[in-house]
C-alpha cells in the first residue's frame, strides 16, 4: 500500500530534481535579502531595510510552498543547505542593483522549470509554476521602480533619505495590492 501511496503518478525525476534546486535558490534569495537588510539598516536606512526584512521572509514562503509541493506529489523535499551570501555594499543603489541582478537569474530558473514541464507533460507542476511567473515579473518590476528613483532623485544630498522614503510608500501600496487582490480573490 505504502508503494501505492508513494508511486509517482505526475512528479519526474527530472522535475523533482529542478523543483529541489528552486527551493535551494529560494532559499538562497531569502539569505542575500535578510544579508542586505542588514546592512541598510547599519546604514541608516530604516524603510529600506524594512522592506528587505519583509523580502527576505516572503522568498522563504516561496521556498517552503515548492518544498511542501514536492511532498505533496510523491517526491522528496530537500531541506536547502545556502553557502556564504554578499554582506558588503558600496552604497544602496549597489543593494537594488544585486536584487534585480539575483531576481532576474530565478526568474531565468523558474522560466526553465516551466519548460521542463511541458516536455514532461506535467501539467499540474507547470499551473502550480505559474504563480511563480507572475511572482517574478512583480518582483523585477519593483527592482527596476526603485532603480529609477535613484536616476530621478539623485543620490546627492538629501536623494537618499528621499529614496528611503519613497520604499516605504511603495512597499505600502504594494501591500495593499496584494490585500486588494486577495479580497477579489475571496469574492
Ligand atoms: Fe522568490
Ligand atoms: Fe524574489
């Protein structure tokens, strides 16, 4: 019966393999998140850092939600071992430029999974990497806002307490989005 149970009816071996890798760059990002956090707020930069923190604990849901998945289909979730991740920053736009940087090469990985899927057939590990997509294209979005707040505002004299400023706000309406999209969602 425990064969039964555990027979691989839709997760491959291959895809097994991809998803436990996902999960270890999740967990990854969630460590350079909680690493830049640090460090912005060593520097003074108190909403920044916030966001980070906040950062940091959403790519560890991301990780734990494809490890559970693995589980769930008849696999086996990998806990993620993570090497040493970048403490030091030159400055804040150093921080975002690591960010986007990091946030465009899981997005590369997540793009990749999908493809395997298709090839495998495995429809339901593909609508389950999805919401991965969208995640992703949010992220980068977000990266890339910020990136231009240092263009617009500068970074000279009072442009990076500005920019700190204008993360709170972003993180906030960010927030509410995602409030507002749940309620839809309930409706
Ligand atoms: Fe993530
Ligand atoms: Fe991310």
């Amino acid at each position: 019966m425990k064969d039964l149970v555990r027979m691989r009816t839709s997760l491959k071996e291959e895809i097994e393999i991809a998803l436990n890798a996902q999960v270890k760059m999740e967990s990854e990002a969630s460590q350079k998140y909680l690493a830049m956090a640090s460090w912005l707020d060593q520097n003074g930069f108190e909403h920044t850092a916030a966001c980070m923190y906040k950062q940091s604990d959403e790519e560890r849901e991301h990780g734990l939600k494809i490890f559970k998945y693995i589980n769930e289909v008849g696999g086996a979730a990998i806990t993620p071992t993570v090497g040493e991740v970048q403490q030091e920053f030159g400055s804040m736009r150093e921080v975002f430029e690591a960010a986007l940087q990091s946030e465009i090469a899981v997005t590369n990985a997540i793009n990749k999974i999908v493809t395997k899927c298709r090839q495998a057939e495995d429809y339901a590990t593909e609508d389950f990497m999805m919401w991965y997509v969208t995640e992703q294209r949010e992220e980068e979005q977000l990266c890339r806002r910020i990136l231009e707040l240092f263009e617009l505002i500068g970074e000279e004299g009072q442009g990076l307490w500005l920019i700190d400023q204008e993360l709170a706000k972003l993180k906030a309406a960010e927030a509410a989005g995602g409030a507002e999209a749940e309620a839809e969602g309930e409706g």
